[in-house]
C-alpha cells in the first residue's frame, strides 16, 4: 500500500485515537509516538479543580509532548513510517480552552521556547463523535483519572477541536465520522478506511459510511 509516512490521529478525548493509531501502525508496522495521559501527575486533580490545576496539567502535557516529538527527530527514527496519536498544535487548543488571560500568556512564552523542530505530519486523521459517544467510551475504559470528565467539559473540547480543524491547514486532513464506524476490531470499515487514506489527493476529505 502506498500510505503516508507520517500519520497524526487526533480527536476529542474518548473518541478512539490511540485505537486506531495502534492498529494503524500494526498493519504498517510503523514507529508509534504516542502522549500518556496517565503519566501526568496534574491531570486527575485538573477534572475535579480545573480552576487551580488548569496549568500545571498543561505545561506538563506541553513538555512530555515536546519530549516525544524531538526524540522523532533523531536520525535513527526519521526514515521509519510513524503514526501518532496527537500533534504538538492541539496543546495550544487545550490551552486556551482551559486558560485565564495571565496564564495563557506564560503558557505561550514557555510554548515557544520549548517548541521542537519537527515537521508536521503527512496526514492528519481527525476523529469525530457526539458528546454522548465519548462518554459512553470514556465510562468503558475505565479510567481512574477520567472520572471527573462531565459532558459540559467535552462538549467544549470537542467544539475546540471542530474550530481548530476548520482552519488547521499544516497537513492533509481526513475528517472520519468515527460513531458511525467500528476502526478498532471491524475488518470492513478500517479497510474501507485505508482505502481512503491511500486514494486522497487532496487537502481534506471525508469518511462517512453512514452518507455513502
């Protein structure tokens, strides 16, 4: 198959990016580059007070995405095909999503200072689903710190994400309609996925079986 080199799966939080970047990256044995929410030591505290733990949750994700996106850079991981679960851009979304004014402007001080020179992704798959769809996977992975998560909160997430995709233009983008498909386990819709990746040309497309 002729896929790209660099793939970006993005999305809101619970929508399956990692999912699919994982098996992505199975069928073309690519170098996986993948954010561990679990690791940060803010974020649990961030969904029950996001007031007073907005920036430290977000200067953590700031470093240890940066961290990743450098070590990509190194000759020895350059030349594999990778696939990632997130792009560096979406912490500058988080972050005005779940900054005040004083803290926004350190926070973009320290962004471009610690900002990697990478180049952006090949594509980006941009993951879509209704807000009642991301709780129902939230609740079923079952994650101790996704507990605080209420439907407010990811209703502006994914409102961020739908504005922050409209003027996105770094890279290919292909806009999947993932409540109307099964990418993880269903055989069918991820090969009718890949060939979609493989047949776009251009800037932005769409994946959505339900209006086929």
């Amino acid at each position: 198959m002729s896929l790209p080199n660099y793939i970006a799966v993005e999305g809101p939080i619970g929508v399956g990016k990692t999912s699919l970047a994982q098996r992505l990256a199975d069928t073309l044995g690519a170098v996986t580059v993948f954010e561990e929410a679990e690791s940060n030591p803010f974020l649990e505290r961030f969904y029950v007070e996001p007031r007073e733990a907005a920036l430290p949750t977000q200067l953590s994700f700031l470093f240890q995405r940066a961290r990743k996106l450098e070590a990509m850079a190194q000759p020895d991981m350059f030349h594999p095909t990778r696939v990632a679960d997130f792009v560096l851009e979406k912490d500058l979304l988080f972050a005005e999503l779940t900054l005040d004014d004083s803290e926004l402007a350190l926070y973009h001080e320290v962004y471009r200072r610690v900002q990697p020179q990478v180049p952006p992704p090949d594509m980006v798959i941009y993951l879509q689903a209704p807000v009642e769809v991301l709780q129902r996977r939230i609740a079923r992975r079952g994650r101790n710190f996704e507990r605080g998560v209420n439907g407010e909160y990811l209703a502006q997430v994914a409102d961020a994400y739908t504005q922050f995709f409209h003027h996105y233009n770094q890279s290919r983008v292909l806009i999947v309609n993932a409540a109307a498909v099964n990418l993880v386990d269903g055989d069918e819709d991820y090969a009718r996925l890949l060939e979609q990746i493989e047949g776009m040309r251009g800037s932005r497309a769409y994946f959505n079986p339900e209006a086929q």
